[in-house]
C-alpha cells in the first residue's frame, strides 16, 4: 500500500490544473522524445513527436485522475474475461515519468503492485499469459520494446487462428 506522503503528492498533482508549456519546455520534451521515435518513417516521426509532447501527455494526466477510484472499481466490478488468448505484458524496467514524482521505495511498491495485478489479470483468463519486460519501462514499452510487442501480438494471432 502506498504511503501517506505519495498518496499526499499524488492527490495534490491530481487537483493542480495542467499548465500550457513554454516553448523552451516544448523544444526540451521534443528533444527528449525524438529518440524514442528515431525507428519510425520521417513522414510519421515528427507528427508523432509533436502529438506527444502537446496533447498525449496531457490526455495521460487527466486519464490518470480517476485510475484509482473510477476504472479500479470498474475493473472490479467487471464480468468475467472472454474465452480468447490474452498475454498481458509487464513492464518493469527504468520509467523516467515515474523516477521523477517517485523516491525509490515507491517505485519498487508500484512494480510490486504492477506485478500482482498483472498475474491475476493474465491467471484469470483460461489461455493468458504474463511475460515481465525488466527492460522496458510502463509509459513507453511499445517503443522500447517493440519486438516483444510484435511477438505478443503474432502469438495472440497464431493462437486465435
């Protein structure tokens, strides 16, 4: 259970408005994220790299306000997981978002957390399956680790068929 200074910190960046970026922090965050993205065709590249660093950021912040009332209870509450492969991927690796708002000890009780939740998700479907990422990080597994992506989904496809 997270301790009362995060649970603290993260409700006071829940209730902050989100600021409009100065474009020295938009020059910064898109140089930040240009890495990620080098693999992709330069027509997409740099469409990708300015919807992230203007609105996917913003939309991730205000979808992460009701993550532990609303969806949890929704998850919760929810029916039973249809009879189809499932494999849940499990990203435990180094997530510079999560570094910077969280000390240490936090982040190891988010990936402990993050693994208990991940294994009864994959454990409650009959055909699922959890495959931990050590190197990769939640926010940006599909670009870190694009090969075990690819892979999860040609086996959800060979196992579907």
């Amino acid at each position: 259970m997270r301790a009362e200074p995060e649970t603290r910190k993260l409700t006071q960046l829940h209730a902050q408005e989100i600021p409009e970026l100065t474009q020295e922090q938009l020059q910064q965050a898109s140089d930040q994220a240009a890495p990620l993205f080098a693999k992709w065709p330069p027509a997409v590249r740099r469409p990708l790299i300015e919807h992230h660093v203007t609105a996917a950021w913003k939309a991730g912040l205000y979808e992460d306000r009701n993550l532990y009332d609303v969806v949890s209870g929704e998850l919760r509450h929810a029916s039973d997981l249809p009879d189809v492969p499932l494999i849940v991927l499990t990203a435990l690796g180094y997530d510079a978002a999560q570094a910077h708002l969280w000390p240490e000890g936090v982040l190891r009780e988010i990936n402990d957390a993050k693994t208990t939740l991940h294994e009864q998700l994959a454990s409650s479907a009959r055909r699922g399956e959890r495959r931990v990422l050590e190197n990769a990080g939640h926010g940006w597994l599909h670009e870190e680790r694009q090969d075990a992506v690819f892979q999860a989904i040609t086996d959800l496809l060979d196992r579907a068929a």
